[in-house]
C-alpha cells in the first residue's frame, strides 16, 4: 500500500471527545471515525487489524471443529419470545416493525436462533456435538457508548455456540473453548486474565471471563498473585481486615444533623469501620429488603441480586420512611420490620448503626444477636483484602473484557424445544454453551496495553502491515528505486509493506509512522546514498540497525523472529 493513494488520515492534535487512550489513538492513527453515538466507520487501517484478528479467531475455532455461518442480523420477535427475551431485555434491544407490523428486532446475540436451527436440523444423539460459529455484527443501544470502539452500538461479535447431549459433552466443549481462547488472546499478542463470572440471574452452569488489563476498561476483578484465584469484583469474594473492636456496651447516642459515614464517623469520633451503612432496596417479589455493608465499604447490587434470586432498586427516601419510620441516614437494623442482610464482614464484632430515629445512632450493636439477619456476601471486594483461598492479599485491577465462555445448559433448547432422541428414544434438551469474542476490543485492548508516547505499537500479529517504508525525498530518484525496490521484495517474501511516498517533510513521516505503530520501520534516505545503506528500525524497542538494501527482508526476518 502507497500511502500517497489511501486513506490514512492521520491527526497531529488528540480528538477533544476522546478520553481513553485507544480512543484517542486509534482516530489519531486513522483507523476508524464516529458516524454517530457508538457508530464507528472502520477505515483501510481499523479494518487490516480487525481482519488480522478475525483470521486468527477463524483458525483457532477451525481448529476445535467449529463449523462457519452466517446467522441474520434481523430476528422475527417469536423466537425471542419464545425464550422470554423479548419482555426480559429492556432498551438494550433494538425493536422495529415491517411493512405488515409484525415485531422485529435486530440481533443482540444470536442463542434464539441457534436453537431454533437445532431445533430442526438435530435429530439424534447421533448428531451431536456440533460447534457453530459466526464473526458478525451485532446491535445493540447501549445505554453508555463510550470510549471508542470499546463499547459500541453497533460492533462485530465471534460469537460460538456448542450442542451437546449432557453435561459432560459440554463440559469438554467449554474447555475446548476455553483453550482455543488462550491461543487466540496469546495470538493477538495482548495480556490477558480468565476469572469466574457471574453466570447472570437466569441460571447457567457456569461462566469464565478474558479480562484485559487496561485503565480503560469498564470491569473490575480480584486476583490473587499467590494461589492464581481470579473473579469478576462482581462475585469476587475477600475478607476483609477487622478494625479494633471497642469494648462499648450497646446504647443510643445523640446523632444531630449527621447523615453520611464520614459525618457519623467524625461526629462519635470513631474508625467508619466500626460503623455499618445501612441501604434499603425494593425487588419485586421481596419486597422492601434492608442490605448491611461496613461504613467502608460498597455494596454490589449483583450480589445483593444473587442473594435475593432477583434484581432489587434502591428505595425512595419516601419508602424509607415508610418502611423504617425515619429517613435514609439514620436508619439501621435493630426493630426494622423488613428482612435484613448483612454482609459477612459483619458477622463478629459490634458496631454503630442508625437507630431508625431520626438523630439517633445505637453503638455497640451485635448484628445476628442484636438484630436477626442474614449473613451474606454483599461488599465489593477491594485491594488489600484477604484472599478466600490462601490469606494472601488480593489485587483489584481494571480490565477490559475482550471474551467470556459461558455454560447455558438448556436455558434456550428447552423453550425453543431443540431436543434430540437420545439412544432410548427418549426426547432429551440439547445442552448448550455459548462463547463471545469482541475483535475490537482485542484491537483496543492491544492499542492500550502496548502503546508509548509516540503512538500505537503493534503485535505483529495483528498490526495493519509489518513493515513501514519511510522514502525521506521522493524527488530522489535513486531513494525512490531504492524504496519501491525493498517495497517489492518485502511483497515476494510475505511480508506486508506500507510505503509513505507522499511529498512531506522527513519530520512529518517519521511521526506518523510512529503514530501507526507498524513493527518495523526502513528509512530510505540520506545513508542510501552516501553508504549504501537504509535503516531498519523496531517500534517497540527503537532499536536501528544500518543494512546494505539487498539485506533489509532478512534483517526485517530476524527482528520478526527476535520479538
Ligand atoms: P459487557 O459486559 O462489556 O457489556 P457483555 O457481557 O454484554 O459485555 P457479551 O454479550 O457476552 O458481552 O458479548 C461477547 C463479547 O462481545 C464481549 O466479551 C465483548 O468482547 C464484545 N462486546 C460486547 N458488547 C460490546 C460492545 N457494546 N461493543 C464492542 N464489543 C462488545
Ligand atoms: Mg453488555
């Protein structure tokens, strides 16, 4: 590619709206431009690496005997109906209708219609297992696009999805899965965790999460360095460290005016881990529910879901009122008339906590002795903590899920009946699995895990060329034979070449060719014709070797082999 004659429209300045750093560089760098509110349009560079990244993916999934094909974007309602989809997803969901009204919505994820085609082309445990998969566009209204092609509205999904005739089968499928995973994040060259996650309220058998390290990322996990435990902070569990537990006897005490922790904390001059938060959430079958968590820390409404079987919303000052008879601040278990939970954290030891009075506080209450409850974990787990498996201290780190694997059992072959006779004849669910991979965010991920000041670096693997050819002046003639020269023979060895031929300052390319951060770069300028030489340069480590030109594709070899 010539870059005088394609579109690379490369940025000196960073885009205003743009925070995270892929962001920012990757509409630098001219790979992709927003059409609209997590609508990205993928230009010649964004969609080299995309296809690098997808290629890898298609491999791998051959590789494990996943079969290819190409499910429809728009879905007719029935089958999400069928799977109760269509009234359990909210706004995330695009909806329309056609021409003779009927209901339609553009495809979120594609498990309906894997069952619905099990459905009627699987017949016996003859034919089972089956891996399908696709890599195709998903839609979705997000409710916060954000950070460029990390969260987007309408993005490219690998999505795969295993039939087996019991658990076992799919045990190994999702294993299988899980290990075609590793090589294709090792692959794309980014660094990568798999930690438990939350399976969802909607049962599964179990699911696993590839977490890319990156400030930019949306997720949270817990990991332990010692015994390689890892989670989602959404179900990530940690003991935390005990304060020093005064020897108080319980009593009321005067509060005035004091709402928050902190004002609680300050106010009795007490550590706010002696104080317990007190936070009343409303679910639909439960109704009103007190959830406990220790004055530092936060409470994870996914855990507090998992507790109650359903999502709960935090109550309305009025409903707090009405339920505990004194507003948000100064309420706490002790004679609350709804069910109370409390975090596990909170099990020994006594604490202060709203005296369901306003301006009142109670010190020194036992929770389980002094208020009945019901122990269960609730807090987000923060750094420091100790680890559940081995003591040691657990690390929270930021990440960007880049794929996660997960076990549905029957949650879809049941309702869509995608059954199979089993060697008894007798109709038996088809067990599935499903298994999601966002190749932009593999892209983003990499962008942010490896990028310098300069710019972008890429892993070979999935870097838009190999090689960048900086032609210093292209009215030199002898530099311009020179360039089009190695141009060529990188073209016969394999190797995928950019050439910058446009008329513009050396500065100006040498920018630029850090900005697009392609592996290697050859300089053909001044040293051409004084030595005879050109120079080849490694954009992660800046290291530059001087090589006579007929020499540059082996030289450009051992680097590839050396990083
Ligand atoms: P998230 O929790 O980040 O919203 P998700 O759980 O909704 O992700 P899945 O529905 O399981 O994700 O999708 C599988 C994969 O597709 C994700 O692991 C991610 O790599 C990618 N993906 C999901 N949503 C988006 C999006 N809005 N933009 C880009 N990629 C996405
Ligand atoms: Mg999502």
């Amino acid at each position: 590619m010539r870059l005088s004659k394609s579109l690379v429209p490369t940025l000196r300045e960073d885009p205003a709206d743009a925070e995270a750093l892929s962001h920012k560089l990757m509409l630098r760098a001219g790979l992709v431009r927003q059409l609209g509110a997590g609508i990205y349009v993928y230009l010649p560079l964004g969609q080299r690496v995309i296809d690098k990244i997808c290629a890898i993916i298609r491999e791998e999934m051959n590789a494990i005997g996943g079969q290819e094909i190409t499910m429809p974007v728009i879905h007719p309602a029935e089958i999400w109906r069928e799977s109760g989809r269509w009234d359990a997803i909210g706004e995330e969901m695009f909806r329309l209708k056609d021409r003779a009204g009927r209901d339609l919505c553009l495809g979120m994820t594609h498990e309906e219609v894997v069952a619905w085609l099990a459905a009627r082309e699987i017949r016996s445990y003859r034919d089972l297992p089956q891996v399908w998969y696709q890599i195709q566009t998903k839609e979705r209204d997000e409710a916060r696009p954000r950070s460029g092609v990390l969260r987007t509205r309408e993005f490219l999904m690998k999505d795969a999805y295993t039939l087996d005739r019991d658990e076992a089968g799919l045990g190994r499928a999702y294993d299988a899965q899980a290990g075609a995973y590793r090589r294709i994040f090792d692959r794309c060259g980014i660094a990568y965790h798999v930690v438990q996650s939350d399976p969802g309220m909607m049962g599964g058998l179990g699911s696993h999460e590839f977490m890319a390290p990156s400030a930019a990322g949306e997720d949270e996990i817990a990991i332990c360095a010692s015994c390689g435990y890892a989670a989602n902070v959404e179900l990530a569990q940690g003991r935390p460290h005990l304060p020093q537990f005064p020897s108080w006897t319980r009593e009321d005490v005067a509060t005035p005016g004091v709402r928050t922790i902190a004002e609680v904390a300050d106010f009795l001059k007490v550590d706010p881990r002696l104080t317990v938060k007190s936070l009343l959430y409303v679910a639909p079958t439960a109704g009103a529910v007190l959830a406990l968590v220790r004055g530092d820390h936060a409470l994870h409404e996914r855990k507090l879901a998992r507790a109650l079987g359903e999502e709960a919303r935090p109550a309305h000052p009025e409903e707090v009122v009405m339920h505990l008879g004194a507003p948000v601040g100064s309420i706490g278990p002790v004679g609350a008339r709804v069910p109370v939970l409390a975090d596990e954290s909170l099990r020994d030891g006594s604490y202060v906590v709203g005296a369901n009075r306003e301006g009142v506080h109670t010190r020194g209450v036992r929770l389980g002795s002094d208020a009945p409850v019901r122990f269960v974990d609730l807090h987000v787990v923060a750094a420091g903590e100790a680890c559940m498996k081995c003591g040691d201290a657990l690390a929270v780190e930021r990440v960007i899920e880049v794929g996660n694997i997960f076990k549905l059992g029957a949650k879809y072959s049941t309702p869509l009946h995608a059954m199979f006779l089993d060697e008894a004849g007798k109709e038996q669910p088809i067990v599935m699995g499903s298994y999601g991979i966002g190749p932009a965010r593999i892209a983003a991920a990499a962008v942010e895990q490896l990028a310098d000041a300069d710019g972008i670096v890429w892993p070979w693997a999935i870097a838009p060329f190999h090689v960048h050819i900086v032609l210093v002046s292209v009215r030199d003639a002898a530099q311009a034979a020179a360039a089009t020269e190695i141009y060529e023979a990188c073209r016969a060895r394999g190797l995928e070449a950019v050439l910058d031929d446009r008329d513009e300052r050396p500065g100006v390319k040498f920018k630029d060719a850090d900005l697009l951060g392609v592996p290697v770069r050859v300089t053909v300028g001044n040293a051409l014709t004084k030595e005879g030489v050109v120079e080849v340069r490694s954009r992660r480590t800046r290291r530059e070797a001087r090589v006579p030109k007929d020499r540059v594709v082996d030289e450009i070899g051992s680097l590839r082999t050396q990083e």
